[in-house]
C-alpha cells in the first residue's frame, strides 16, 4: 500500500508541474496556481509518506 501512495504522490506532483507549464504558456495564472499547489500537495504527502518509513525501520 505504501509504495502505491507513493507512485500516487510522484503522479500528483509531475500533474503539478505540468499544469503550472501549461499555466506559464497560456498566461493562464490560475492554472498556474493550481499547478504549484498540487506540487506542494504532493510534497508534503511524500514527506509523510518518508516519516512512516522511518517509523517502520
């Protein structure tokens, strides 16, 4: 389960990072910032994600 979550995270990031790109091209700020918060979504899901490993060891 925990390595699903984790392809999950990385998805939801590089998703991020793609509409922020669309965003910067289209001149579309709102997709943009929709972008970036779904990068820092993502984010903080995998630093979670890194603190259960470490629980776990």
């Amino acid at each position: 389960m925990a390595f699903d979550d984790k392809v999950d995270n990385k998805a939801e990031e590089v998703g991020g990072k793609v509409k922020e790109g669309v965003g910067k091209a289209t001149d579309d700020e709102q997709l943009e910032a929709e972008g970036k918060a779904d990068q820092t979504s993502a984010n903080v899901k995998q630093a979670g994600e890194k603190i259960k490993d470490i629980f776990k060891s």
